[in-house]
C-alpha cells in the first residue's frame, strides 16, 4: 500500500480509502454485517488506514460496525465521518441559511453521536455532509467545530462537497478553515481537475475522492439489462435509459485496457490516483474480493500525462441524483 499526505494535517494515509456507506445498509441492498467486517479487516490487514463514514449511513449501523472492526484492530487508524445537515436536503439547497442546516447545537449532538457509535474519544476528521460556499456570508458556522477542537472531540475538520458541483468550496478554501474536502471524481466527473485540485494544491488542502466507479457504472457491470433490488438506491440512479448510455459510453473505455490496466475498476482507481491533488481514494466495498481488487492498484504505478489526455474526452456532464 502506497500513503500519501491528507493536506496540511501531516496524516499518512493509504492511498485507496474505505468507504462505508454501502456496509450501512438502508439506500444499499445486500449488506450483510458479518462479510462487511471481514472487508474491514482484510482492508486493514492490506495497508488501509483510512476509513469514511457518516452518521446518517444506515442511521449510524456503518458508524457502529467501523466501531466494532476498530476496538479488534492495534494499528492507528484513522477514521473520519460526516454531520448530516438538520433539514435532511442533499445537496444543499441555495438560498436556505445555515441556522436550518448546520446550528450549532445540531453540529454538537451528531458529532457527540458519532463518537458514541464509533466507540472513539476522538474524531481525526469531522466533516459537514453538504456544503454551500453562501453560508461563509452568514452565521457563525464555525463556532461548534472550534469548540469539538477545544475539548479534544474532533482533531481535523472539512466538508463533502455537494454531487458534481467542485467549484462550490472555492471560497470555503480560501478562507483558511478547512483542512479537507471531499469530492466526487471520476473519468465521467473530472472537472474537480480544472479549479479545485489546484486550488487545494495551492493551499495544501487534503482531497479525499468519493465515487470513483460512479456509483458502479465504471465498473462495466451496469449494462442495459442490469436489474437492481427493489429498495436499493441504484435502481433509482440508473432509472430510464440511462443504463443503455452508461453501457455505451463505458464499451468506449476498453480500448484502454492492456498494458495501462486489466480491468475497468483498476482504470478507474489509476485514473483517480494519477492526480497529484488526490490524497486518497475512497471506493465503497463490501466484499473482500473488492477489498482485494482496489488495493492491488496500490502500487505506484499512475497513468502518463498523454493517456490522461485521451481519458479527458471520455468526461460526461450529467448528474444522475437528480
């Protein structure tokens, strides 16, 4: 496992992360507690040291089994999670104040949850789950997270920036307050590349990448005649037609497979990790193949500035939340 620095926090951390929203169970058919700890551990024992998860993924199940795979593990570990905001609205909405989705006492009760579910004294990384750049122009939102530094709850703080919208934090950098960001990139999703990596690169901000298979559509898995469970999140992301234009466009994405990668999953992780910006990866796994399988790219190797080039006509302007 390769490491690479979180920003100016000075944190070490396993280039390909974990994310936990999929083990939470909830949006995510399929989730079975005992094989998501197998996934945890095999991650730990394969060099991950860093782990994503929220209070709000399966109402605090993933915060609870992260808690249950830390107190079996001695290595440090560093684990970071996410404040839901109190209007339930993802993304954030523009025009709704801060007071209805960040208020002081809201920030305060999730955080003192987390640290319950998670089994931790500390939080290395407390992050608001949504954010909007209109809120530096309001209240005091930064009020509880000085005070969760203070009293030793939480020791570095940042923001999951909203789905497909990387230039909505510029302002938030440029003030100085954050030590992360977390975004979604992807070979469909790369304008983070254009304004925001080389802001954070300016600032040493870390840059934690969610989503780098797009929700499993760079996987090659999601084809024309997919069927998803009732209930499970992806049925509603791939709605309509969208899996037959998924299958299209990621068809064109073999031409690269060979030398470069062996399999669409590790030229999506290579894609993400050949950024300089990039801190760590964090693709949702819930399998020990998985586990396996994204940890292999772990080995330095990162795709030439021409085949980036090639893979930058391959970006696709949509956003299938909505």
């Amino acid at each position: 496992m390769e490491y690479r620095r979180l920003g100016r926090t000075e944190l070490r951390v396993s280039e390909i992360g974990f994310g936990t929203w999929g083990i939470g169970g909830g949006m995510w058919r399929g989730a079975k507690d005992q094989e998501s700890l197998r996934a945890l551990h095999e991650a730990a024992d394969l060099g991950v040291n860093f782990f994503d998860t929220a209070l709000v993924y399966g109402n605090g199940h993933s915060e609870k089994l992260v808690g249950r795979f830390l107190r079996k593990r001695r290595e440090r570990i560093y684990v970071a999670t996410k404040v839901p905001p109190k209007n339930g609205l993802w993304p954030a909405r523009p025009g709704i104040p801060l007071e209805e989705v960040f208020p002081e006492d809201h920030v305060l009760r999730s955080a003192e949850r987390s640290l319950r579910n998670l089994g931790l004294e500390t939080i290395d990384l407390l992050q608001f789950h949504v954010w909007n750049d209109e809120w530096l122009d309001g209240g005091d939102w930064y009020a509880p997270i000085e005070r969760l530094k203070r009293e030793g709850k939480i020791r570095f703080f940042g923001v999951s920036i909203n789905d497909h919208q990387p230039e909505n934090a510029l302002q938030l950098i440029r003030t100085g307050l954050v030590d992360t960001v977390q975004v979604i990139f992807n070979i469909f999703d790369q304008s983070p590349a254009e304004r925001l990596f080389p802001l954070c690169l300016e600032r040493d901000i870390g840059v934690i990448v969610r989503v780098p298979f797009d929700e499993g559509a760079l996987t090659g898995k999601v084809t024309a005649g997919t069927v998803f469970p009732e209930g499970d999140f992806r049925k509603v992301y791939f709605r309509g037609d969208r899996k037959q234009q998924v299958e299209v466009r990621v068809e064109k994405l073999r031409a690269f497979l060979g030398s470069l990668a062996q399999t669409l999953p590790e030229l999506a992780l290579r894609f993400c990790l050949s950024w300089d910006a990039v801190s760590t990866v964090i693709p949702g796994m819930r399998k020990v193949a998985h586990v396996r399988a994204n940890c292999a790219v772990s080995d330095g190797r990162r795709l030439a500035p021409e085949v980036l080039q090639e893979l930058s006509a391959h970006a696709w302007n949509k956003n299938f939340y909505l």
